[in-house]
C-alpha cells in the first residue's frame, strides 16, 4: 500500500530544510524557544490524532503527557540515569497505562471513553498536587530538571543546554514522529483506523476486532504523548500538575481540528499555525489575545469545515474552475 | 452536636446539589438533542451571575424578577449561539468533535469578552432575604431556603414541560431519535435551537440564583463545567432523574464529607468511585442503554 510521495511530501520536506538553515538566520533565543514548544506540541497534536483516527476523544491526552513528563523527570532526578533512557520507558509507562485504560473503556460504545478518560485527568491532577508530595512537589511541581546531554568520550559531546541545540533534538524526533505516523496512516493498520472511525460495526463485520485496533491505537497515541511529556519536561525544566489539566487538552485538539482531522499534515499545520500566530502576533493585543483566538478559531472551524489542509486542494479546485471559464 | 453538624451539612447539599443539577441538566438536554459537548456551558452559569449582578446590584430589581429576567436573557443567548456558532456545523462530517471544539472557542471569547467587559474582580450581589431561620438547632440563612425552593421550582417546570406537554414529547422523541421524529413532521432544528436556549436558561438560572451566596467572576464557568460533567457521569446522560440525583449526591458528598476529611482526599475518593461506578455501571446511576 506504498503510495507515491505526492507534491505536498515535497513542499513540506522543503519546509523543513529551511528549517534546518535556520539558525543560520537568526540567533535570537525567544525564536528557537517558540520554534521548541511549536515542536513539541506537532508531536503531542500527532498523538491526539491518532487516537482521533479511531474515532475517540481522549480528554486525558494532556495526562498521559504529563505521566510521560513526570516520569521522565524524576527517571533522570531520582535515579541519575540518562535522559536516553528515561524518555522510553516514559513512552512506555504511558503507553501500557493507556492500554489498562483502553480494556476498561473501548468496550463501550458512545461517549464513555470520553467521560472516562475526563474522569482520569482529573483524578491524576488531584493526586499529583495534593498527594506523595515529596516526590512529585505538590502544586509547584519539579523544577529544575535537567537538559540532556550526549557524549561518546574521544569523539563529542553535546549538551543540549542551549534553545538551538535543543531545536535540532526537537527537530528530529518531530521528524521521526511524522515518518511515524506517516507510515502508520499508509499501511494496513491505518485503513484499519479509519475503517473502525468511519463505521465500527461495518468494520467489526468484516471480521476483524475493532475493540483490539482501537486499545492500539490508543496506546501508539498515548507512548507519543509521553514523549511529548517527555521533552516538555527537560526542555522548560519546571513542571506542575496545572500544566496537564483538563483545559490544557483543549488547546491541541483545537490544533488538530483546524489543522484538518485525519490526514498526518493537518495537526502539525494547525499546531504551527495557531501557536505562531498566539506567540509571535497575537502576543500584543493582551487582553484580547485569547478572544481574538477564539473567534479565528471559530471562524476556520464554520468556513474551513476540512481545516487548513484542505486550502491548497480549494485553491487549485478554484483555480481549475477559473481558467475552464475562460 | 455531631448530628446538627451533619443536618447542617446536609442542607448545604441540597443547594449546591440543586445548583449542579440545574447546570447538568441544561448540559444533559444539549447532548441529549444535538450531541454536542458544550464546554461553553459554564460561561452561561457565569453570565447568568452577572445577569444577577447586574439588575439586582445596579438596578435594584427583586429576586424573583431577577431570576426569571435570567432565564429570558440566558435562554435568547443561547438560542443565538445555537443560531450562528452550531446550526451551521451540523450534517458534517465529524460533527460532534468540530461542534465542540467551537464550544470551547467560544467559552474563551465569552470569558475574555466578560473580563473586558466587566473586569476580573470578584463582585458581590446584594442579598434579598436577610435573616436565619432556625429550624430545631439546625441554623439556615433565609437566603439559602429561598435558593433551595426557587431551585426546586425550576426542576419541577422542566419536569412538567418535558413530561406533559407538546413541545416537550417533541424534545424527548428527538433525544431519542432524530430521524424518526423527523418523520412524524417534528421540526428538528427548531426542536434543537429551543433545547439549545432551555439548557443555556438552566444554566444561567442558577448562576443567578447562586450569585448573592458566591460572588461573580468571569472565571466561574471553568470549574463548573467540571462539576456538571460529573453529575452528568454519575446519574447517566440524558437522564433527568439522573441528573437531579447525580447533582444532589455530590452536592452531599461535597459538603459532608468536607467536614470529616480533607478537600483535596474527598476529591481523590470521589473521582476514584465514580471510575469504579463508570466501570461497573457504564450507564450511571439511572441512564438507559
């Protein structure tokens, strides 16, 4: 099922060697800090869809994210290990967490996975702010973590301490996570998801275990939120409970939702550009920020209904209309 | 003593359960008709205070006037809302995820549309009933009775409304199903658009009815939403007996179980039974399915 690398494959690989040269344009850190967080959410906006792909709203993204952060963090605070190592089994703790989830909740049909999943956000906030304080800090978090570092003793060693550095690890792994799920969406197991989105029972009586595609695809969803978690902890450096609450999920699936559900470029479009547009231009109407983001968002959503992804199709199908005219 | 201390608690229950039931309840009717998840739901909770704020504050207008004005106001905004915002998204594809993510849109603009327009202080409205009332050792302000009768009324309308008249049957046959109530020569839109504004009047009810006992800030509707999503879990979508019980056993276990254990633990305990409640009882306490 290998299609051919259409021309938005280019266009977009083109983006991203730019991206590479970057630096080169520009030194200014606040830059490379929004370019990072921008980076981080592509890769947690890509794990929300997922499991959208399977026709569920998981509204505790933002926890698996967090227990891929807070993982992550007290891995590498606690037991002195290195980040390489921490930021796997972050992806995994939060991976085989969802799966327990997945079991208990994807049997039923309807809104239950939400409410569920609503439920579990909100418990797991409660626990990390008011509980076991002395390892997870309470309300105010960890701070101080650490920026990873990689070294092969003769030949280098980087630290990632600065925002460019820390732009190129961001950088590859949000490549890795397209190519990801890239291959996901163009292989069996893609059609599968959206088989099982567009009709669970038609899909089930073709034979196949929709509840088991589905515990999956929350699983690959969640490992990628935690490791979005992952690199939101060692890159910002502080972390508190707040941060993966229930109105943080909010956000990214807005991300997704303009960008265009479904497709793998749409959420990593949304998410560049809501977060450039709240960040680099909104930044100046202060009070009005949110709202003014609000209404764009509304108003994509009513006159965009396939999102942003769908423009360079409108454009040429306009186009086309156009010069038949004439 | 002790046992004063629980009757006391317990009638703190009965209003906070009556004021989450409300709210769930116009949250229950949303879904129920249109599918939607409304994360803007609160903003109306929140506007129906400054609804209160407003007229009995500024303009010195009675409780009851206040209330029924709230209802009004509420319920033509939502109507509005449903007009522009959620009409137009219907018959998508993907309805249900895009409606909502638009309600959480708007939530945002009516939060910081109130900040700008009001200002992020918390504002006080004046009570109307002054006084206490005791009632054998148990010790209840005039103000609370009044919001636990004026509460119970409502509940008692919609119930009436829902269950004995036209336009009622019509909203519950499309709850149930939209086609088929089409078919009897039901007009679903108006159907939902008069759903839409009944649930946003619940709502904006009670957050003027709650406005003299808590005051008003535009930041309100974040929490309640939480709070109405869990009644709504624990007595079953759609279900307004459920809604009404789910309401008043958190409202119960909020206010009597704050005064033997920590907040923080009775929300632990809370969320952790109502999992084991949704695990083993998908539907809730009394949804069908």
């Amino acid at each position: 099922m290998i299609k051919k690398p259409k021309i938005i494959d280019i266009v977009y690989w083109a983006i991203f060697i730019g991206l590479f040269f970057l630096p080169l344009f520009t030194k200014e850190s606040y830059i490379f800090h929004i370019f990072c967080l921008i980076g981080i959410n592509i890769i947690f906006a890509c794990s929300l869809n997922t499991i959208l792909n399977i026709g569920e709203l998981n509204l505790a993204q933002t926890t698996f994210m967090g227990i891929g952060a807070y993982i992550s963090a007290l891995i590498v605070m606690r037991l002195a290990l290195p980040f390489w190592i921490a930021m796997p089994i972050a992806m995994m703790v939060s991976a085989t967490i969802s799966l327990a989830i997945g079991f208990l909740t994807l049997r039923f049909k309807g809104a239950y996975f939400l409410l569920f999943t609503f439920l579990f956000a909100e418990l797991v906030r409660v626990l990390l702010s008011n509980f076991w304080i002395g390892l997870f800090g309470g309300v105010p978090g960890l701070t101080n973590i650490p920026r990873p570092s990689m070294s092969i003793p003769g030949l280098f060693s980087i630290k990632f301490s600065s925002n460019i550095e820390f732009y190129y690890l961001i950088m590859i792994l949000v490549l890795v996570t397209i190519f990801v799920m890239r291959r996901i969406d163009m292989s069996r197991l893609g059609l599968l998801f959206k088989a099982i989105s567009q009709s669970e029972s038609l899909a089930e009586s073709t034979g196949l275990s929709a509840m088991k595609f589905k515990i999956l695809g929350c699983a690959i969803g969640c490992g990628f939120a935690g490791l979005a978690g992952s690199l939101y902890a060692h890159f910002v450096g502080i972390i508190t409970p707040h941060d993966f609450s229930i109105h943080a999920v909010l956000a990214p699936v807005a991300y997704v939702v303009v960008g265009g559900m479904g497709s793998v470029y749409g959420p990593v479009l949304g998410t560049t550009f809501l977060m450039a547009l709240s960040h680099f231009y909104l930044r100046q109407f202060g009070l009005y920020e949110l709202l003014i983001y609000g209404v764009i968002i509304i108003m994509i959503i009513r006159f965009m209904p396939e999102g942003l992804i769908s423009i360079p199709r409108n454009v040429s199908h306009w186009y086309g209309r156009l010069s038949k005219k004439e | 003593m002790e046992i004063m201390l629980l009757f006391q608690g317990g009638l703190n229950g009965i209003m906070l359960g009556l004021n989450y039931a409300l709210i769930a309840l116009g949250l229950s009717l949303i879904f129920g008709i249109m599918g939607i998840v409304n994360f803007a739901h609160g903003e109306m909770y929140m506007l129906g205070g400054y609804v209160a704020y407003f007229l009995i504050g500024r303009f010195g207008l009675d409780f009851f006037s206040t209330i029924i004005a709230a209802v009004v106001i509420i319920g033509l905004f939502g109507m509005l809302l449903e007009k522009f915002i959620f009409r137009p998204l219907t018959m998508r594809p993907k309805e249900a995820l895009t409606s909502m993510i638009a309600a959480v849109g708007l939530a945002w603009v009516i939060q910081m549309g109130a900040v700008i327009c009001f200002g992020d202080l918390d504002r006080n409205v004046p009570s109307t009933f002054k006084g206490i009332i005791n009632i054998g050792g148990v010790i209840i302000t005039k103000e609370r009775l009044a919001t636990i009768i004026i509460g119970i009324i409502l509940v008692l309308l919609l119930n009436i409304f829902l269950l004995r008249t036209r336009i009622g049957s019509a909203i519950r046959a499309v709850a149930q199903d939209k086609e088929a109530a089409a078919l009897q020569g039901i007009q679903v839109s108006r159907i939902s658009s008069l759903s839409f504004g009944i649930g946003s009047a619940l709502a904006g009810s009670a957050g003027a009815l709650m406005a003299p006992i808590f005051s008003v800030s535009p930041f309100l509707g974040g929490e309640v939403i939480l709070k109405a999503f869990l009644v709504v879990i624990l007595g079953g979508m759609g279900s307004i007996p459920g809604a009404l019980l789910g309401g008043l056993v958190l409202g119960f276990i909020e206010s009597i179980g704050c005064l033997f254990f920590s907040v923080p633990s009775v929300s632990a305990i809370t969320f952790s039974l109502i999992i084991i409640l949704l695990i083993i009882k998908p539907q809730g306490l009394l949804g069908r399915d």
